[in-house]
C-alpha cells in the first residue's frame, strides 16, 4: 500500500522494509468513513525481538553514538525528507487520524520544524562540563561531566498526533546518539511505517539504528518495556497504561520518561473577556475532538457570573463546525475509532443516569450516521467528585464548575490526579500571572499566551507524567550523565 512514493505497510527492521513474520496485516479503518483504507504489518513477538536485537546491535557496534558531525547529516537529510513529503503526512493525518484537513499544516509543519530545531541545537550542544578542581586534604583531582547517549529506546505514541509525537520523540533521541524502536498506535500505523519509508530510502542512518513497529495488538509495546535490552521508554498515553509501565519496566530498573493524561482547567476570574476567555477552551474541546491531553477540559467561572458564563460556552460549543475533516471549515472531525468513541459516550451516559443534564450536545450528531462522530458537549450540574469532571474523557466535553473566590478557583484546579496545563485570565495580567504560579501543571497559559514550540519543555506534574518533551530538556532526557575525575 502506498501513498505517491510512501509505503506505508512494511516493517523498518534492521535497515530494511519488510513484511510482519508471516506476512500478518490486518486492516487500517478511516475513522470518517468507517471503511477500510488499506493495511498495514501486523508484526509478531519474532518481529519485536529482531527490531531490539538490530537496535542493541546498532547502538553498541556503530559510530551512531559518537560521531556528532555524522548524526547531524543524516537528521538533516531525514527533515529534507520529510518536508518534500508533507502534503503526503497531512493526507495520512486525516485519512487515518481524522484530523481536520485545515488543521494539518501545524500537525506536520511544526514537528518537521522541531526536527530541524533539535538539529542545530545537537550541532552546537556542549557534552561536557567542566568541574574544575577539587581539593581533598593532600590530593586534587580535576572533575568533569560529560552526557552520553541512553543506548536503545522504545518509543511508544499515542493515535491522536501521531505524526507529532513520533517525532518529538524520535528526533531527540536519535539527536542524542541513541538507537530507537518506534511502535504506532493500533489505529495509525501508516504515519510511522511511512517514516520508515523515508529514513531507509532518504538517508545514511545505519541500519539498526531506527526501527518501525506497526501492530494491531495492543500489548505489542510490553515487549519492549520488558526486555533488558531497552534501556529506557519514552511513552506518551493514559496514565492508566503509564502507571502499568512503571510497573513491568522496574524489573529492569529502566527509565521511563512518561506524558500522560490531563483534565486541565481555564480559571476565568470575573474581570475577564469572557468571550475570549472562554473560548479557549471550548475551542480546544471541539478541536479534533478534544482528543488532546493539554485541553482545557474544566471551564472554571466566578459564581457570581456562573450563569453567564455557562450560556457563552453553550452558544460557542453549538457554533462549533464538525462532520466530514475534508470539508474546509470543519475544526472537528471524528473521533478515531468506534472503541473511543464508544467510551467517550460512555462518560455521557454515566453522567446522564447520575443526575446530570447536557447543556448542549450529549450525543452522536444524527445527521453524521457513518464515522464515529460525538456532539461538542457541556455540562454545568455535576459535583466536584462526579466521574465526568475529575476524569480524563479526551473527547469533545467540556464541564463548566463555580468558585467562589481566586483561593477556592486555585483548590479546585488543584483538586485533581493530573496536573499537565492550565490556564488563566483576568482584566489584571499581573493577578493572572500569581494564580498561574500556584496552579499544579506543567504548563500554563496566561491571558492567552501560546506556549507550543520547538523550544519549550511540554510535561506535567503529579500522574501527567514523568520528565518533559520538546526543548533542550526534552532533548536531555534522552542523555546519561557521566562523572569523570584524573589526579593532577
């Protein structure tokens, strides 16, 4: 199966593209449609170990880890690569995630962008630190750090971003010197089985060194998580399989760099814009569906004007458009498959049966029969302990909760197992900016800042998870840190 000159249903193992064991596939579902696209390798136990076996070789017997100079002609030529087939990665974006066709420039143009940022920064990192001189009584020693690469990773992406995350996650940790395996999503292998594609046909990466897993089971990553050869696992998904990771990889004592879910909260003080203000969030939720972990999820609003803020998120999420994501003008598509779909609903209905009443939306659309579409939705009546307001739903839900004064906003923004992003606005940013430092979460948007780039750390505090993405500390997750010291 191909797309112009992209394979997309082949296994990247030890430098070549190949069938799973046995020539196993099984079948890739537009989410638009509900029909098949085409397939894709369904690899097995066997495949698995031949991508380790190749990456453990690679890392260990190749200049792939030293050679600087080396690593940063072939990641240029992967990101030439991937900007000659980027219209090719927004049509897979949208035929296999569902993501809107208009929202697809930033889901491919800006990974490519971080590929090249972590690039230049590889060019011109310092590995080594001096320590200078230490002085125990009769004996100096001059002291020095230097950082290495991990050795093998195991990559393991979610389906929401695929294309972002894969390189978020592959870019740094090739930039760092490590070999990776990358293993897909069940629902959207085809953007990383096309990475393969490019990195074996477009550059001079040895062999080994990067390996592409596609598989339609979805415990195919536990093999990587539990096997001594992996030295570490950079894992973006539900903290209910982050936690299961931690678990299985402490047998082996190996790292797990880990971003996970969110239920973050817009604080809208009652001196804000409230049209802006709460159109941040209701935008996020319907955007793609709200399959995001960063969105804006808890709509937090002064009970004084509760009401009013509730009717202004009830008008925006009902002028939201949704349906088919390649009909220009539609910033919601499906959700990616019937499971989540099925589990999303799954939430309103809980919700319904417990008391609560939908302010807007509550169900699949009627007139979107094919695809697996659910209403942007709202509600404003459930408790702070209700099953819909304190879990992460990642779908197109939004509830609205009062406070009563900026010291209850803050405790019940952090009155929550995630702490990933948040937000804040105000008539006075300095008021903004003091309530966004006492907010537990990674990142945090204040009076409408943008903090999404290259260069800045993406991670959350509490069960989001565990080190950062993006940025040079995300390209320093991947790095050991060794201390060296000789007598003078």
């Amino acid at each position: 199966m191909s797309f112009g000159n992209l394979n997309v249903d082949k296994l990247l193992i030890d430098g070549e593209l190949v069938d799973a064991e046995g020539g196993a596939t099984y079948e890739n579902i537009n989410p638009a449609t509900e029909t098949p696209l085409g397939h894709a390798a369904d690899a097995s136990t066997g495949d698995i170990d031949a991508a380790i076996e190749a990456a453990r070789r690679a890392f260990d017997q190749t200049k792939w880890s030293t050679d600087v100079a080396f690593r940063v002609r072939c990641l240029r030529q992967f990101a030439d690569a991937l900007g000659k087939h980027a219209e090719q990665f927004k049509f897979l974006s949208t035929a296999e995630v569902g993501i809107p066709t208009q929202m697809t420039g930033g889901t491919v143009d800006g990974p490519i962008e971080h590929l090249a940022w972590v690039t230049n920064l590889l060019e011109s990192y310092e590995f080594s630190a001096d320590y200078g001189i230490g002085d125990i009584p009769g004996f100096q020693s001059h002291r020095w750090v230097e950082r290495e690469a991990y050795g093998v990773v195991g990559a393991i992406t979610p389906w929401n971003q695929p294309f972002q995350v894969n390189l978020a996650k592959v870019g740094p940790a090739l930039a760092a010197g490590n070999s990776v395996i990358l293993k897909a999503a069940p629902t959207t292998p085809w953007s990383a089985s096309a990475l393969g594609k490019l990195v074996a046909e477009y550059t001079d990466i040895p062999a080994g060194v990067f390996n592409v897993i596609t598989s339609g089971a979805n415990d195919r990553g536990e093999e990587l998580v539990t096997d001594p050869r992996v030295d570490l696992i950079s894992f973006t998904g539900s903290t209910a399989i982050g936690r299961r990771i931690m678990s299985q990889g402490s047998a082996t004592v190996k790292k797990c760099f880990l971003e996970l879910g969110g239920k973050s909260a817009n604080i809208v003080l009652e001196d804000a814009d409230f049209a802006r203000a709460i159109g941040m969030c209701t935008f996020m939720v319907a955007m793609h569906g709200g399959q995001g972990c960063a969105t804006l999820s808890r709509l937090l609003l002064p009970r004084s004007r509760f009401d009013e803020g509730v009717q202004i998120a009830a008008q925006q999420l009902s002028y939201m458009k949704y349906g088919d994501p390649t009909v220009m003008g539609n910033i919601m598509g499906p959700l990616n498959s019937a499971k989540h779909r099925d589990r999303v609903e799954g939430f309103v209905e809980r919700a319904k049966a417990a008391g609560g009443q939908p302010v807007v939306g509550g169900r699949r659309p009627p007139q979107l029969q094919t695809g697996y579409y659910y209403e942007p939705t709202l509600f404003a009546d459930m408790p702070e302990e209700a099953e819909i307001v304190r879990s992460e739903i990642f779908g197109p839900v939004l509830v609205a909760l009062p406070f009563d004064d900026d010291d209850d906003a803050i405790r019940i923004a952090n009155d929550s197992i995630f702490g990933l992003s948040g937000a804040v606005f105000s008539g006075d940013h300095e008021r903004s900016k003091a309530l966004a430092r006492r907010v537990r979460a990674g990142t945090m948007i204040v009076d409408g800042g943008i903090y999404y780039g290259p260069e800045v750390p993406f991670g959350g505090y509490k069960q989001s998870g565990i080190g950062r993405e993006t940025g040079r500390l995300g390209f320093e997750e991947y790095l050991q840190v060794k201390a060296l010291c000789e007598p003078i």
